[in-house]
C-alpha cells in the first residue's frame, strides 16, 4: 500500500513509477486505488499493462474488499494499491472508513508512506512517529523520501528517520519528469495523453529502479491472504445481444468489472468512441456511458451528428441505456450551448461548484436498473449542472433531494456506481435488452 500523510506528496506518481519499473525488472504487477478515482488507475494500466482497478469499502462493502483484490490480482506476483488522501482521510463523518489505513486492514497489506520533504528537515521523524503511533496503525514498512533537495537534506532526512525506526526505502529528488498535467478535476487523464503519458510513464520506471528491491523486501512481510477471488455470475442466453461502451478522451471513466461483469451476464460488450465513430456499433441494443470530460470535448461531440442521432435512435426505441456524470450531460439537449443528444429535456453547463462526495441514495423510480425503493451507496464528483437537475420520474434521492432520469430505458444520473457491488444491475440490463 502506497500511502502519505495528504494529497499532493507524490502518491500516484510513485505508484505508477513503481508498477512501471517492476514490471520492467520482469515482474507480473497488478495496479489498484483506494477510493472512486477513475484517472489514477488509467496510468496504472499504463504502467503495468493491465486493468487498473479500484477497492472502495463505501461502494461495494468491506467483505468485497479482498475478494476484489484477489480477482485483480490474479496471475500477478506483486500488487501495488495506491491510497487516497491522507493515510487516515476516510468518508466524511464515518472515520477512517474507507481510508488508506482501512483498506490496508482489509488485505493486512504493510503501508510504504510517501513523505513531501521540500519544506522540511529533521520533523519528517515527527510525522513519521506519528503516523505509526496513530490508533489502529496499520503495519508502516517504510517510507520514500520525496522531493529531496541536496545531498545534505538527504542525510538529515535519512538521519531523522533512523531516530524513529522507519526504513527509507528510497529517495526521489525534484525532477521534472515526475510531473504531469491537471484541470479542474484533477490529473489529465493518460488516453487523453497518448504519447506523452507513455513517455513520463516510461522515465517513471528508470527513476524508480533503484526502488524495485526494497520495495519488493517490504511486499514479502505481507502474510496469506484468505479469500476466494470475486468472479463475474455467468449467465447462458440463447443470444448475445450487443452493448455499446463509451470510451476515447471524452469518456474514459468506468470500472473494469462493469465490461466483466456484461459480458458474463451474457453481451458481446463493443468500446466505442463518440468523438471519432459516425454511429453506435452494428447491431446495438444497449448502451453504458460512463463519466468522462465531455465538456473539454463538447464542440467535437456536438459536430458529431451523426453519432448524436444514433445515440437519440437507440433511446427512442426503449434499449437499456446506463449515463452516469458525463453520460448525462451527453445525453442532455445541450452542453454550454453546444448541442448534444438531445435524450434528456435537460441543459447542462459549467461552474464554479465543486461538488463532491459519497451518496447514499434510494432508487425513486422502477427502471431496468433497480426497483423503486432499491438503496445504492454512489460518489459524485463534478463542475457542471444540469436544469433540471431531476425528471418527472428521477433516478434517486438522497439526503441531497431528487436527482437524475429515468425515461423509457434511460437512466441517467450524476450517480457513479460500482456494479461489482450490485452484479444484478448487468443481468438486468442485458435481460433489458430482449431476447
């Protein structure tokens, strides 16, 4: 578990770095994220050369934690699961739920702590200690001094953590290659980057090879994890019916298992990418539109009429449709003036709001997707509003009101949920798509 006393000390680059100079060494590494992050895990990916996942206790329950881990991490000989926040920074007003540190108890996984040194010295033994005397510690096996800034600040660093018994498991200092762009709602996520993300990725792995070792030492003290690896139910259909996902730069947010957990409930599940393919896949009866950055790509979006019309098309005729945050304001009339789908009798935009946060919400409305009355643990996590913000059937309530669409086979909402938790909602869908 790589871990750090806040955001901003270098987690997600050593994470990547580190599954990205393994597998180099020739190691079979696995990438995960605490937390609902979609972005992080792209470069997991990117790093390791397979799906990037996620451990979410709020989303899919602690006793999906391990069984999920185990599932990911199959034929892996190492997994590395990055953090999120602070090492104790859990959902608001549930304590360390959810937390680095809860995730961590979970799998009885040893923590490497990643510490911002630049504007400190000997007190990096201070955060250190207490980190390790917190209650409910979990095991610290080290920790990656980052940021360092001279040959003299790494020995006072490496002097202060000898003080405390914490093993410095390596030393990164300021370089420009560790960095990478972001916007307003975090990292640019690394299919928007192509090139550029495969060549910070590939420099990441030279600068961290020196880790692989001590790395791996820290790994070995992890003990037997007992659990039987979550599976995706298998279902026998007398036909494939096919289900489009959208994917490309606009629309790269969704969890692995959803394609798994499609594809076993009995869909040929086809990728495709609203910004470059005139229409739907041949032959689609459904269709999954995750979140995304829609609104960085509205103006090529809306040239795309002929994707738009496809999409109103397939809506028209009842098909299961599944839009979540960026799926929503595609689907709406228009997006900062920019016309979309035109599924939805809603307008989206941009603004200043952040809004952010865990949902516990109750399905308001019979869809495909649940029956009314169904409770469902989601996140949010977005700039834009769309008016109205609910349908005359709305998709959930929660203590925030009513919130998203339920209209013929479409459910739309800003609600991201974890199908893993729910695999009912993919035998639903594909059951929604006939016979």
């Amino acid at each position: 578990m790589i871990a750090a006393p806040a955001s901003g000390h270098g987690k997600t680059t050593v994470a990547t770095g580190l599954l990205a100079a393994l597998t180099a060494a020739g190691h079979r590494a696995a990438g995960f994220k605490a937390g609902p992050d979609y972005i992080d895990p792209g470069y997991h990916s990117l790093a390791c050369g397979r799906p990037g996942r996620n451990l979410d206790p709020v989303l899919v329950g602690e006793e999906r934690i391990a069984p999920l881990f185990a599932h990911g991490a199959t034929g892996a000989d190492i997994a590395i699961i990055e953090g999120v926040m602070g090492l104790y920074d859990g959902a608001v007003g549930r304590g360390d739920f959810s937390s680095t540190a809860h995730v961590a108890h979970l799998l009885d996984a040893p923590v490497v702590m990643v510490v911002d040194t630049s504007s400190q010295g000997r007190s990096v033994a201070a955060v250190l200690h207490g980190f390790r005397s917190f209650p409910g510690a979990p095991r610290i096996g080290g920790v990656i001094l980052n940021r360092v800034g001279s040959d003299r600040h790494e020995q006072l660093l490496r002097d202060a953590c000898e003080e405390v018994g914490t093993p410095v498991l390596g030393v990164l200092r300021r370089h420009a290659v560790i960095s990478a762009p972001s916007r307003h709602l975090g990292l640019v996520p690394a299919v928007e980057r192509s090139a550029a993300a495969r060549e910070s990725v590939a420099a990441l792995a030279v600068l961290m090879a020196d880790l692989v070792e001590p790395v791996l030492d820290v790994a070995r003290t992890a003990p037997p994890l007992v659990t039987t690896a979550w599976s995706a139910p298998v279902l026998e259909r007398p036909s494939r019916p096919v289900i489009a996902v959208a994917g490309g730069p606009a629309f790269s947010f969704g969890y692995a298992e959803t394609t798994e957990l499609l594809t076993a409930a009995g869909a040929d599940v086809v990728t495709f990418d609203p910004l470059r393919d005139a229409a739907l896949p041949a032959g689609t009866r459904g269709l999954v539109v995750g979140g995304g950055f829609p609104e960085v790509y509205a103006g090529e979006l809306s040239a795309n009429a002929t994707m738009r019309a496809s999409v109103a098309a397939l809506a028209m005729t009842g098909a299961p449709v599944a839009a979540e945050c960026a799926g929503l304001l595609w689907l709406s009339r228009s997006l900062d003036g920019a016309p979309m789908c035109g599924v939805l009798d809603a307008e989206a935009k941009m603004t200043e709001t952040l809004t952010l946060g865990y949902r516990d919400a109750v399905a308001a409305s019979d869809s495909w997707l649940a029956p009314a009355g169904t409770r469902q643990s989601g996140h949010e996590f977005h700039r834009t509003a769309v008016t109205p913000g609910a349908g005359p059937s709305p998709a959930w309530v929660s203590a925030h009101g009513r919130e998203g669409f339920v209209a013929g086979g479409v459910h739309a909402s800003y609600l991201h949920l974890h199908w893993a938790a729910r695999p009912e909602i993919a035998a639903r869908m594909v059951a929604a798509c006939g016979p």
